[in-house]
C-alpha cells in the first residue's frame, strides 16, 4: 500500500541567501510512504495518518534552514521514526522560484529512505 501526500504548498524561509530567510518563499513537498499491504485496513494503527504526516512536514518547513537537501533529509528522518513499519519513504521538497537570476522553473531535491 502506498500512502501519498502531494503538492503540499508552504510559504517557508529555507535559503543559503539572507533575502531567502528574510522574504521567504513557496515550496512543494511531496511525501510517498510504502507499507505493507494488510488484508483489511480497519483500525488507524494500520494506515499512515495523513494528520500526521502533515504535521511533521510543517514542523520542518516551519524551521528555516540553508538547504532544502537538509529540510528534505530531515522529513525522511522523522518520518522512518514516526512509522518504523513503513518499507519505503520517499521526499520531495521543490522551492518554487529559485533565486537564480534568468531561471525560470523550480529546483527540486528527494530523499529515500528503504528498507
């Protein structure tokens, strides 16, 4: 079973550059968490919590930090912690407008966690 959270926009302050941390900016997470599959699923210990995988992708985006590679690394970590019977995790942060100047686009970093 594959539990996916996608496009979850923040307005966050992550940037090696002072205006990045100052202005801040939006951002795109995506979150695919791989479990095994159950024959039913009928009690909310079987299932990712979606309230809860939420939750720990504020938490993180809600703390600046230079590089989304860190904000990213950090998401996984939590998660594998918050759901140690999850075979594998996948994060996605995408800042939306880099500050790279004639750059039109998103710069985007992933982190994997398996099993």
């Amino acid at each position: 079973m594959r539990v996916e959270l996608n496009q979850v926009k923040f307005r966050a302050y992550h940037g090696l550059y002072e205006h990045e941390r100052i202005n801040g900016g939006d951002f795109l997470v995506d979150v695919s968490l791989e479990l095994a599959d159950l024959p039913a699923y009928t009690e909310l210990a079987h299932v990712a919590n979606y309230e809860e995988v939420y939750a720990i992708l504020k938490n993180r985006m809600n703390t600046p930090l230079l590089f989304i590679e860190e904000v990213a690394r950090l998401i996984k970590d939590d998660l594998v912690l918050a759901f140690p019977n999850t075979n594998q995790i996948i994060v996605a942060v995408t800042k939306c407008a880099p500050p790279i100047p004639g750059m039109q686009g998103s710069a985007k970093v992933t982190s994997t966690y398996t099993r």
